[in-house]
C-alpha cells in the first residue's frame, strides 16, 4: 500500500485521550482541532519549568539524493521503538511546506508504517500555522509599501528595502518581480520578490522564540530596510508591525500534539527548511518535549553538514539545548548513488559503487564525531532491494570506522523493525560522553564563522566573495558580532554543485549575497546557485494529487 493508504486505514485514537493516559495532561490545556490534532497551552508549558529536562537525541543523515535516505520515517519509527523497549519518548519534526509537497520532494510525516498521523493534514493545512506565518510577514511588507505612499514619514528608502514577501508555493516566476504598477494610487513602483515561506524571517522567528512575549521581541527588532538620509535601520517597531503580526501569531505558537501509527504523542511545529534556512523545528516543543518524556528525538533538515550544523550552531546556541547522541541515517541506495551508480540502476547489488559511497557517509561522520563532539549510531534505513552482501559490507564498513551500524526496517515493520536501533541507542546513551561543542565561538568574527563552517563541515579549499559582499558582511560585523551564520547552500552536494557526489574536497564556495536577520539573531549566508523561492520540476507531484467524490486525497506521498 502507498504511504496515503497505510495513513487512512490507520484506527487513530483522540489526541485528547492519548495526552490524558500517556503525559497526564488534561483536556482543559488543549485546544483540539478536530479529533486527532491539538495545540498545548503556553499556560501548561509555563507550569512544567521545575521539571528536569529529559535526554535530547538528534536524528540527522547522509547528504540526500533522489534515492531517498528516510530521516523522519527512521525518528517516528526509532519513536516508537524506544517507548516498545520502555523508554518514554516523545518526537519533534517540522510541518511540511506546501511547496516540496506539491513539487519534487512529496510529503514530510514519515512513510509506510512509521508514520505521524493524520498524514493528510500534517501535509496540507495542518493547524494554519503556515498561512499565519506568510499573514504575519506579508502584513508586513503591505505596512512598507503604504508607509512609503503615505508620505514616507520614516525616510524609507525605496532601494534598500529588504523585507521580500512570501507565499507557501514553489513559484519561480515570483523570484523577482516590480510591485505598485498602475499609477501613483498604487504606491510606488519599486523592484521586489518572493520567498518561500519556510525561509521567511518570522518562520525562523517563530521557531526560535521562547515565548510570546519573546516573540514579539524578535518581531519588533526586524529590520526591513534602511532611511535615505544617514542609511540608519529600520525597524518593524518603527512601523508599529510587531503588535499585529504577534496577534496573527499567537495561536500558532503553541505547539501541536498528533500521534503516530502505534499512538505514541509527537509534536509537529515549525518548518524552516535547512538548505535555505535553519531546518529545526520550533524550541518551544523542543523544551517542553524534554520536560514530559525521558528521551526527544528531534530531526534536523537534510544532511548533517547543514541541519545538524544549524542545530548545533543556531538553535542548541540559541535556546541552551544539549544533545547527547547523533543517529546518522544512510540507505544501501543513497551510498551506491554518490558512488556512482544512476538513480535507475540502485535496485541492482554493486559493491564496488557502495563502498564508494561510503566516502559521504565516513564526511559525515567526522564531522559528527570531531567538530560536534558527539558520540553516533548509524541506521541503515532498510529498502527491499538491498543485499545480505551490501548489508554486510557497510556494517563491515562502519566497523572500521569505529561506530555501530543497524538496520533498521521501520518502514515495513513500524516500531517492531527498529527495535534493535532503539537498543543501540539506550545503550550509548547510558555510555555517557563529553558535551557538544560548537563548530565556531561566539566572538569570532563574522567571516571567520562563514570560512570556519565552509572548510570544516563542508571541506572547501576556498572560500570568496565580491569586494562588496566582503565590506558589507565587514559592516554587519561591526554592528552584530556575535550573531550565528546560516548558509543557504545545496543540500545535494558537500560543495555549492549539486552534481558533487560522494566527499568533494577542496572546492570554492563562493558567497553571493548576505542577509541580516535580525529578529532570528543571525546572519543568511547565500553560497552558490542556491535559491530562496524553488521551482517545481518538469513533473510537479501537484500533477498525480486529486481527490474524489467522498473527499478523499489520492496521489499525496
């Protein structure tokens, strides 16, 4: 059965019962939508500030590839493998975007029997939480364009605003577009764009903020452009924004509650990507999973040279988390693709190709190991092609390396397939291990940070921008020193190339464009080709999507 087919036979049980039974948290700290959706009270999460926090695990993978490597299908499954096992465990994952989901990459609530559901939901509309995001940002931007027609009080200047607008859609044709045609009653006429809403500012905002009030803090502290005379910052504060686009937001920051397949709690809140964002989901259900279960599993975007990096370097930075374990996933298919070998050709067994491969995963796990100072576990997310012999040869393979492999079949075997993964994991953890470490510190300077993360994580030979990148990124640091980076780059490649397979050393990652996001706290380094509003593909998955007489989806995987 497909994915959608798997979620719809599914006999779910009411979020409200399940909350009750397994976290004693009463229906009157609920707000249900529906039966089987919830969103947690900020009252409830205040209430829970003396508990000890629970142990925090990072589940991460290999640089992705059209073979599929199954981070989120291997947390929900290793989810429900360690509360098999009695360890109580609650997960975090991210909303899925509209655009991804209508384009190439297809839904984000797991696959086959290790699912979060309901799967349609989660995929579409979900709680709104992505429409009142894209609200709050575009309010914003419509309060810009006015301030200017109205007379322009605050000496905006027109050329240096830098507050795009968004939409949840993959639309290349909104990338850069000329706003307030049509004559002077519509403002004045000025070059713009779109975002993708899961890059937007206010989603990063909302996923780092620690509270409402806290919300409305980085809100007021955007910056949106810069006055004509003395080019001093502008903020949403100035435009008495951040108020109104808080009240947008304010049911949307508390977290949600779904379930997964064998009705275990997870929280799905917040969706930055990783490759254009910081990938992590929001750290209000982060902190407030640590305070009701014994381990969090938690999913960073992509590959481990960029969710994993942001997580440690943004987020655990930002919010005080300390992860003690990586589970690092990898399949047979995606090891044999950046060994070489075609996407049509994976289901055949190649050894020769897969131990090439393992010069990615090997990257990946150096930089786990070395430049995050955490101790890992490597899931072998099983596919049905996969061979005794390619099975054997990469646990052969991460033997050397000196960390423990496992195959891991939760996609057929739900939680039961992934109990041998959630006993490797128990016992690391009970092996202890130093604390993380960051990949820079926190008074380096700004470039330091960029070239630190390019040759390091992604091991660049060079690493260049433009004079005028150089001064402005020199003229940010003056001002916001101790600001993070997040690199927009290719999730594809170690390089800025998304052809780069395996292990690329030595390469030029060239920064094109800096951006100041000041409410989030850090500072968007564009690399490469890298776009913040993707494009669909020749066939959109939009194209198979439909639904019938009875209001059934067809086609959502």
């Amino acid at each position: 059965m497909s994915d959608i087919d798997i979620a719809r036979k599914a006999k779910l049980q009411p979020v409200l019962d399940l909350a009750a039974r397994q976290y004693g948290i009463e229906a009157l700290h609920l707000e249900p939508y529906g039966h089987y959706k919830a969103k947690l009270s900020l009252e409830y999460i205040d209430s829970l500030h003396d508990r000890p926090d629970g142990r925090l695990v990072l589940v991460t993978g290999i640089s992705p590839t059209p073979a599929g490597e199954g981070k989120t299908t291997t947390t929900v499954g290793l989810g429900d493998a360690l509360n098999r096992i009695g360890r109580k465990t609650l997960i975090c994952l991210r909303e899925p975007s509209l655009g991804p989901c209508f384009g190439v990459k297809g839904g984000a609530a797991g696959g086959g029997y290790a699912q979060v559901v309901p799967m349609e939901d989660i995929n579409l509309h979900f709680t709104g939480d992505f429409h009142a995001i894209g609200s709050a940002h575009n309010l914003l931007a419509a309060l810009i364009d006015n301030h200017i027609h109205q007379g322009n009080e605050l000496d905006i200047d027109p050329r240096r605003i830098a507050w795009r607008r968004v939409v949840d859609m993959n639309d290349r044709a909104l990338r850069d577009i000329v706003v307030a045609l049509g004559g002077t009653a519509n403002g004045l006429p000025r070059q713009d764009g779109y975002d993708i809403t899961a890059a937007s500012e206010v989603m990063a905002v909302f996923c780092l903020a620690s509270s409402l009030i806290d919300l409305k803090k980085r809100l007021s502290n955007i910056i949106i452009g810069y006055t004509r005379s003395g080019q001093k910052p502008v903020y949403a504060r100035d435009l008495k924004a951040h108020g109104a686009m808080s009240a947008l937001l304010k049911d949307a920051i508390k977290p949600n509650l779904v379930q997964t397949l064998e009705h275990n709690l997870a929280f799905v809140h917040g969706g930055p990507f990783a490759n254009i964002a910081h990938g992590c989901n929001s750290v209000t259900a982060t902190r407030t999973a640590l305070k009701l279960a014994d381990l969090v599993l938690t999913e960073a975007g992509f590959g481990a040279d960029l969710g994993a990096e942001k997580f440690i370097d943004i987020k655990c930075r930002m919010a005080g988390l300390r992860p003690e374990l990586v589970v690092l996933v990898a399949t047979i298919r995606a090891l044999k693709y950046h060994g070489g070998v075609e996407a049509g050709q994976l289901d055949r067994e190649n050894l020769q190709a897969l131990e090439r491969g393992c010069e990615n995963l090997e990257r990946h796990l150096h930089n786990i190991r070395e430049h995050y100072n955490l101790p890992c576990v490597i899931s072998i997310n099983h596919f049905t092609h996969d061979t005794r012999a390619e099975l054997d040869l990469l646990r052969a393979q991460a033997e050397k390396l000196g960390v423990r492999a496992v195959v891991a079949r939760q996609w057929a075997e739900g939680g039961a397939g992934a109990e041998e993964l959630a006993q490797a994991v128990a016992q690391t953890l009970e092996r202890g291990g130093a604390a993380h470490e960051f990949v820079y510190a926190d008074d380096a300077p700004l470039w330091e940070k960029i070239e630190t993360v390019c040759r390091k994580i992604y091991g660049a030979g060079t690493v260049e921008a433009e004079p005028k990148i150089r001064a402005r990124i020199d003229e940010l640091n003056q001002e916001y020193p101790g600001f993070p980076v997040c690199i927009a780059k290719t999730q594809m490649s170690f390089s800025t190339d998304p052809g780069q397979r395996g292990a690329p050393s030595g390469h030029t990652v060239t920064i094109r464009e800096v951006r100041l996001a000041n409410g989030a706290g850090f500072i968007v380094a564009v690399a490469g080709n890298i776009m913040t509003m993707p494009g669909l593909p020749r066939r959109p998955a939009a194209e198979a999507i439909d639904v019938d007489a009875e209001g059934h989806i067809q086609g959502l995987f």
